[in-house]
C-alpha cells in the first residue's frame, strides 16, 4: 500500500515551518526505521473568494448591464462564450482514431491558482476597457470575511 502523508509550511531563513509542527514530529515517530522519500514542492493556492466575488460580482456584472453583451441570456454565458475561450483556453494535441488533431480546450476558473486568477482579472479588465466598459473598483467587493 502506497502512503502520502501531506504537510503543509512555508520556508523562512532557510528552515522548514511547519504549519502543524505536532503532527510532523508524529508522523516521523510512526515511521521510525523505515526507508521514506521527502518531496518538496509549491504549493497551489486556490484564487480567493474576493477575486471570485470581484469577476462574478463586478466584471461580469457591469458587462451584463453594457450593451455589448445585451445578446446574452446571463452573466455566465459572458464568461463561457467571451472571457474563458479568449484568455484561457489552449491548444492540444489528442489522439483519435490514430489521427492526431488538434483540440482547443478552456481551462475552469477552479484549476487557477490566486496568481493565475489575478493575471485573468486583469486581462479581462484590459479586455472591458477597450470595449468602454466601466467597472467598479475591487474595494467594493473585497470579501475580508475570507482573508486570514
């Protein structure tokens, strides 16, 4: 049986922190004497519900009440028919049928990390301001109930 223990920390002065320190010094008792492999990698950090709250609520909003999405049903159609096949979606190469094609495919708000969220905002509001949409500043929809 394969078995993954997880760990989270950061990295300061060059000394591991972890974030549960009692739990490692735990985990390192239960496998005394055995053979074991560390890795150590960044970790994802999901985007935040202030930058979600801020595209749903304030982007997508304001582009809903502008007359350049007036055909649209909802704000979701905005985000799935305009902004996520211009700035995210990408090109791969699928095997069918031992024919190899090409196939576009969007990459899901959820699979961006809080940095890869922010680069998306702001192409979106590059996006919005060559199309004379105003938005409304981030401030107003900045969710500090969610922020540590």
């Amino acid at each position: 049986m394969k078995l993954i223990i997880r760990h989270h920390g950061r990295i300061r002065e060059g000394k591991l922190i972890w974030d549960i320190p009692k739990l490692y010094n735990q985990n390192i008792l239960e496998l005394e004497g055995q053979d074991i492999t560390m890795e150590i990698k960044k970790r994802h950090r999901k985007a935040t519900h202030s930058q979600y709250g801020y595209y749903r609520g304030a982007i997508l909003g304001s582009c809903y009440q502008s007359e350049m999405f007036v055909t649209l049903s909802n704000k979701d159609e905005i985000h799935d028919l305009y902004f996520a096949p211009k700035f995210l979606s990408f090109v791969t190469l699928t095997n069918i049928g031992g024919i190899k094609k090409e196939v576009t495919r969007v990459r899901s708000l959820a699979d961006l990390a809080d940095d890869e969220m922010g680069m998306f905002i702001e192409k979106v509001l590059e996006e919005c301001k060559e199309l004379n949409i105003i938005i409304p500043p981030p401030e107003n929809f900045y969710a500090k109930y969610y922020e540590k």
